[in-house]
C-alpha cells in the first residue's frame, strides 16, 4: 500500500515539475493577428490609424464604452502622437505612436494604469491592385508564472476576436466612405 501512495505522490510531482519545466519553452509574447481587405488606397487606410483623432470612428475600444474620455497629447498624428484614456468600463491608460513608416506600418505602444497591463498594436498595409490590405496584430507579454503562461496559450486569445472584428470592419466601413468622399469631390 505505501509503495502505491509513493508511486502517485512521484507521478504529481513529476508532472508538476514537467510542467514549470515545459512553460520556459512557450512563447514570451501573446500574438493575435487578423486581416482584412479594404477598397481604398493604402494612404487613406493609413491616416485613419496615423492620426488618432480618427481613433473615435473605428476603434473597438473607443466605442465600447460611450463615456470614455480622451486628452490627446502635443500632436496627435505620426509617430510620437499619443492620447491617455479613462473609462469606467476599460480602465484607465495611455498609448503611443511608436512608430509610423508612411503608407506601410504604424506601431503603437498602450498601457494601463493598472501595473503590467499593456503590449503593442501593429498595423501593417499592403497596397493591392484596387485596394488595401490592413493587418491588424496584438503582442501582449505573458506573464512569467508557468500557470499564466499556459492560461495565456490555451484559452486567452478568444478574447480578442470582438476587439478584431468591430475595429477592422468598422476601419473598412470608415476608410472606404472616406475614399467615396474623395472620387465624389473630384
């Protein structure tokens, strides 16, 4: 009977150190990337991500909660730009334009106040023969501890996919107005 009971307690701990050894080989970085195909040129596709006061038309997080407040800073286009939040519903947190290479990437940095919650936005577009295809991608940190890390990897990345879906279509539907109003005006 004691041979049995030390058989199990060396399976779990076994098992429990298979697993902080198995979390120092998964990723460092949460990654979510989706596209989408939009008919507009890339310029006006970009300007609604480059300039942040733009934000307000299609981003998720702007219309999730009616109340959300912004204060911009400086400036409010290309790199540099940047805005802080406060939402009763979000949280409160400010983002940055890292990185703003004209017509083909925009990397914004975010964090909230809340102590080791933030990541980077990434905005790629890719010029096609009679439209744009904008590649929206999150990288979040994992946290170091083997059970967040594989909370992160198994069940996390749901999550994001109503974040996705509202700003890409609505991002469509903003940019291709946009470029209506443009061939309407001449």
């Amino acid at each position: 009977m004691m041979s049995i009971l030390q058989n199990i307690l060396f399976g779990i701990i076994a098992l429990a150190a298979s697993i902080v050894v198995v979390s120092f080989f998964l990723p460092e970085k949460y990654t979510v990337e989706k596209s989408i195909r939009i008919n507009a040129p890339v310029s006006i596709v970009f300007q609604q991500i480059n300039d942040l006061k733009n934000w307000g038309n299609w981003s998720f997080f702007a219309n999730l909660d009616p109340a959300w407040k912004t204060d911009f800073g400086n400036w409010t286009i290309g790199k540099d730009a940047g805005l802080r939040w406060r939402s009763e519903k979000l949280g409160n947190g400010q983002l940055k334009i890292i990185e703003s290479n004209s017509n083909k990437k925009i990397l914004v940095h975010f964090d909230y106040d809340e102590p080791g919650k933030g990541g980077n936005a990434l905005y790629f577009f890719t010029q096609q023969d009679d439209g744009t295809t904008a590649t929206f991608r999150l990288e979040f940190p994992v946290p170091l501890t083997p059970q967040e890390k594989f909370k992160n990897i198994l069940f996390e990345k749901d999550n994001s996919e109503p974040q996705f879906e509202y700003s890409l279509k609505h991002l469509k539907e903003v940019s291709e107005r946009k470029f209506k109003e443009k061939l309407d005006n001449g």
